[in-house]
C-alpha cells in the first residue's frame, strides 16, 4: 500500500506491548479551518493543536462517531475553543479578546490563555449522528492545566479514562501556510478476567518502554513532509516483533451548517419566539461561527 504523509490519519498497534497508536499530519486541512477567521499568531496556534488532538483522539471512533472537544473559561482571554471530528471531516473556532491577547506578547501559556478553564471532551459513537438521533455520548472534564493542550489531554485519558497516553503535537506557520501533526499513543487494558487491567498501571514496564521511545520524537520528524508517517512509527519502534499500520480516514474542512440543517432546528420553536429572531427583511439570520458564512432563512 503507499504511504501516508498528509491530510489523513494513520493507526498503528505494538501487539506484544498491547499499545495502540494513532498519527496525523495536517497540512491543506488546517489551513482551510484557519482562513474562516483573521486569526492572530497565537490563536492560530492554539486552534491547529486543538485540529490536530482532535483528529488524533477521533480516530479512536469507530461506526461513525464524533468526537468534540470544548474548552472554555470565564476569566480568560480565550472564552470559548470548540473543535470536532466526524469521519474524517474536521472543523474548529475560537473566540477570544483581541485587546487583552495584544499584551501577551507572541507565545502566551496555556494558564495566561484560558485561566481557570476546563477541558470538556465529549464522545458519541454508533450509528452516524443527526438531529434525532445521538447514539452513545458520554463526557469527561478535566481542568485547563499544564503548559499545553496536549497535557490537558493526556491528563483526561489517565483520569476521565484511566488510559495511559502519550501525545506529541506540533504546529509550524510560515510565508506558505500553517502546518500540523501529531501523534498519539496509548496503552490498552488486558481485559482477561481475574487479571490486573493494565491501564490502572502507570508504570507497567511496557508501558513505560513505549513512552520513553515515543517521547523521543521530534517537532522536525513530525512536521517532515518528507518522511511519511508509517516512516515516523517505523523510526520509533522498529524493535518491535511486529508493528501493524492501517490507513485511516482521509481529512478534510468539514462544517456542517446548511439552510435545510438550520431549517429543521428553527422549525422546533414556536412561531412567536421565532418572530422576535426576525430581521427587518423578515428573515431570520443565522451566523455559523465555523465557517463564518451567514443564512437568512424565511420560514
């Protein structure tokens, strides 16, 4: 089969160290997200990293799931970050206070961004999601701590999960584009009965093997576009016995709003709420934020 170097995500599992791993780079992709919106240096950054763990953590999903991921605050500067991953379509937003971001200077914390914030990531698999029908959901939040997303992340796998995780991003913005890539992995429960589960053990000793290599990969290697991505897992644990790779979901901009979609959720409120959204044309206006395109609907 070719190989994998960009816009697509790549799954891989480590049998005899029963790790599980998946990698991602974004190149078109995220800069298509990122042109909605005249986003400043800093917040572009933050939102590619969010693109990127969200794609990454997607992909765990199977039978059409999504996955989104929220973090908000009421002290920060950043009020609201949403991402979300569908079956490979990707999409994001962030609303922020352009005044105060102007003082943070061009590499802001995590803390100086968010605040006291939390990390909210909200699972829903089965069938293929719509308006009737939601499948299986569940959530986990976790405090907006560490000096990034990703150690948020990690953070919520060990204790919203009790997964073990790794996760490497990076983000590189230059004259042609921003660029992405990540890399996520994990280790996975021994679910015999009568056994301890492996992912109450933080410091399993396979565990701990593949950590310690994974850590070793670099923002260069991730970003390389010319080292594919099976070649970035090969580098890593080429010692293995036996590495599987399986091409995942090809990634594309994938926002959802359409006037029959927000037809259909209007056509829920009564007549007279939806007199008091009408404009003077008599057109109810709807702005979605994702993709920064307004509707006006007549209904």
């Amino acid at each position: 089969m070719p190989e994998t170097f960009s816009d697509q995500l790549l799954g891989f599992s480590l049998p005899r160290r029963n790790a599980r791993g998946r990698i991602a780079r974004l190149d078109d992709v995220v800069d298509s997200v990122l042109s909605a919106h005249d986003y400043p240096a800093a917040i572009k950054h933050l939102l590619a990293e969010a693109l990127v763990l969200c794609t990454l953590m997607g992909g765990l999903l199977k039978n059409g799931g999504q996955l989104t991921m929220q973090a908000q605050t009421q002290s920060g500067i950043v009020r609201l970050l949403v991402v979300d991953f569908r079956g490979g379509e990707i999409r994001g937003y962030a609303e922020f206070d352009q005044s105060q971001l102007a003082g943070l200077g061009a590499n802001p914390t995590l803390n100086a961004l968010f605040g006291q914030g939390h990390l909210a990531v909200t699972f829903e698999t089965g069938p293929e999601q719509s308006l009737g029908n939601r499948g299986n959901r569940y959530q986990g939040i976790v405090p907006l701590e560490g000096n990034s997303l990703s150690e948020a992340c990690e953070r919520y796998f060990v204790q919203s999960e009790q997964v073990p995780t790794l996760i490497r991003v990076a983000v590189q913005s230059g004259k042609h584009g921003c660029s992405a890539a990540g890399m996520l992995v994990q280790h996975l429960a021994d679910g015999e009965q009568g056994r301890e589960r492996l992912h109450v053990r933080l410091d399993h000793p396979d565990w701990e093997h593949i950590s310690i290599v994974g850590g070793t990969l670099s923002h260069a290697e991730l970003l390389d576009p010319a080292l594919s991505m099976e070649g970035v897992v090969w580098r890593l644990y080429h010692e293995e016995d036996q590495i599987n790779v399986q091409s995942g979901a090809k990634l594309s901009r994938g926002c959802r709003c359409s006037i029959e979609h927000y037809q259909s959720v209007l056509s829920r409120f009564p007549e007279a709420e939806r007199e008091t959204m009408r404009n003077e044309a008599g057109d109810i206006v709807v702005d979605c934020a994702f993709c920064s395109r307004e509707f006006p609907l007549s209904l």
